[in-house]
C-alpha cells in the first residue's frame, strides 16, 4: 500500500523511510486552503475539509483512478450535506472546476 502526501511548493518534501509516501507539492492557495482542526482523543489535528479533499481527488484522478474519485463523491453525496458553493471553491482553488462541474451537475 502507497500513501499520497502533500507539502508546500516553497518548502523541501520530507524524507521517510516507512511507510511508503508519495509527495506531491502543492502551491501555496491549494496547501493552505479548506484546513480544518479537529480534536480527536484530546489531540488537536488538522485535516481537509470533506469539499477540499473531493476537489484534490479530481485534481489526481489520473493516478488514483476515476473510480476512487466517483466513490469519493459517492460518499460524500451520503455523508454530508451537499454544498455546491464550497465545493466550486475549492474546485476554482485547485483548478479541476471545468472538471468536476459536469459530475456535480449529475449529482444534484
């Protein structure tokens, strides 16, 4: 199993032994856009908006696969309410809008 990181365009990818990670950089609008802080177990953590997450699995669609993709927009169809501003955000953030605007058209 691979996992798939991210990091800062102006900062240097981190070096790991284990597990294997594949780094991607990001620009600096895209890093930092959609974080959220969370407590989990008394452990503040921050992680991406269920909206940024979606618009980054359409900016990767060619290496997770569309498949991963549909399912992540399965899911959050179920999970969350749907909402299409926040969504085109962060699909305008990522650059995927053109892309993901005709699956959210389907999906409404």
């Amino acid at each position: 199993m691979k996992f798939l990181s991210q990091y800062d365009k102006d900062s240097k990818a981190p070096i790991i032994d284990y597990p294997p990670v594949k780094f991607h950089k990001f620009s600096s609008d895209s890093f930092q856009a959609g974080i959220e802080e969370h407590q989990i177990d008394g452990i503040f953590v921050k992680v991406y908006s269920p909206e940024k997450t979606l618009a980054d699995c359409f900016k990767f669609r060619n290496k997770i696969g569309m498949d991963i993709v549909l399912e992540a927009l399965k899911l959050y169809k179920t999970r969350m309410t749907f909402d299409h501003k926040k969504i085109m955000k962060y699909a305008k953030i990522c650059r995927v809008d053109r892309v993901m605007l005709p699956y959210l058209e389907a999906s409404i």
